[in-house]
C-alpha cells in the first residue's frame, strides 16, 4: 500500500479544516504492469500538454503552486489531474482505501496523526485477512507500507505497537471493553519513499488531494467542478473499508 496525505495534522491554528490520508493498495504480481501503464501515461502528459517524465504530479502544488510547471495552461494542469484519476479508476486491480479526519469537533488533545494512521494500518490488515481486495491472490498474502516521508519515527513505533498491543473497541451492543486484536498481516517496518521519485506516491497524493478537495474544496476546485473527481475513483473504492460510507471512506 503506497500511502500519502492531504491537509496537516495540527488542530490549533491549522490552516486545514480536515485531514486525509489515501492507501493506493496493488497486488506485487500486478506491480510491472501497473508501473508500464502510469509510464504510458506519462508519455500521453508529455506528448499533449508538455508535462516531463520526472516533474512530480504533485495535485495541490500543480493547482496553487506550479512552480516550473507554470508554463502549463492552469485549466490544463487540472485537466492532467482529472485525466490522472482516470487512468488509475481504469485499473481493475487496484484497491483505494482513506480515512478522513474531520478535525473542527476534536478536543485539544486529539491526536489526529496517530487515530488516521491507526485506522489505515486497521482496514489494511483486515481486508488483508478476509482477502477482500479485489485483483490476483497468492494462498497466504501480506502486506507492506509504503508512505511518502512523514512523521517516520512515531510511524514505526505506531505500528511496532500495534503487533504487540492493539485494543479495538467492542461493537455497539457488545458492551464494554475491548478485545487485543494485534496486526499480523503487514511484514516489516514502513519504508518510505520521496513522491518526486515515485509515481505510485503520486498516485496517492492524487486520490487524497481530490478527498480534500470534496470535503472542503478550493474556490477554483469548486467552480471548475474538481471538487466532484474524487468520484471518478469509484472503480477501485475498497468499500468494505466502511459499512457507512458509500465511498468506503472511514471518517473520525
């Protein structure tokens, strides 16, 4: 699962009302051809609208924040990214798991870095268990994160913990207390990757800066329409993740 974030983790003075993290989650026996296909795509950017095969298609800097890539025609620049979530919707093997923080009704003490990637790391393991991802399976698969650089020490140490100690709350009805059930499907520490060189990064900054974007768009997102892509992600939805959210989103 190649796994990366849209908005900030701070709850006082933040300049973000939500935060998200988005899973891109694809079988290793599906991992050649996926690379093959995001290459071709590149080269259709290239060839079209001038987009380099090595500048990062880094949706929220692509929008506000060009940079060099300025040179590219705004509504082209989001043209790209509309044309980005199409292509990985098209890939019938790929899995999108997020999970949104809503962060205006937490208390001073919340840990929104942690509770997000708690609940990832969770859904990840326990559609691992049941095999619910959809494309190829071996007879006893694992899984393995891949996170664009972030908070990479508490990381590790999150999910170190939640082999060893890991308390889920009973369901409704069930009363109180909790049972340990510990993650044993994700192999490994989380090995991080820069998403200027890897465009599977890329491909999950996309799906959560679209999730961003249809929970607290942009004036430009809104009156352009982009505020509506993130649906065009439908194909590849884990909506197992949920049982409450159409879009398999797991919100807190």
């Amino acid at each position: 699962m190649y796994v990366d974030e849209s908005g900030d983790c701070g709850l006082a003075n933040s300049p973000s009302s939500h935060f998200v993290l988005s899973g891109l989650v694809l079988h290793e026996l599906r991992w050649q051809e996926t690379l093959d296909a995001m290459l071709e795509f590149r080269r259709r950017m290239k060839r079209t609208f001038g987009l380099l095969m090595r500048e990062e298609i880094h949706a929220s800097h692509m929008i506000s924040k060009p940079g060099p890539m300025v040179r590219i025609k705004r509504n082209d620049r989001l043209t790209i990214i509309r044309h980005f979530a199409d292509e990985l919707a098209a890939m019938g093997h790929l899995n999108l798991l997020s999970v949104v923080v809503d962060k205006s009704n937490k208390s001073p003490d919340y840990d929104v870095f942690a509770n997000a990637w708690r609940a990832l790391i969770q859904r990840f393991e326990n559609t691992l268990l049941n095999r619910n991802f959809q494309g190829p399976h071996n007879a006893d698969d694992r899984g393995i994160l891949f996170p664009d650089a972030t908070d990479t020490k508490k990381l590790v140490l999150l999910l170190r913990q939640m082999r060893r100690f890991n308390p889920i709350p009973h369901q409704a009805g069930q009363g109180p207390g909790y049972r340990n059930i510990l993650v044993k499907y994700i192999v490994e520490d989380p090995s991080f990757r820069n998403s200027a060189s890897s465009y599977f990064i890329q491909a999950a900054d996309l799906a959560a800066f679209l999730l961003y974007q249809q929970e607290a768009p942009s004036a430009y997102m809104r009156r352009k329409g982009g505020h509506r892509f993130y649906t065009r992600l439908a194909p590849i939805f884990c909506k197992v993740a949920s049982r409450t959210d159409p879009q398999g989103v797991v919100r807190l």
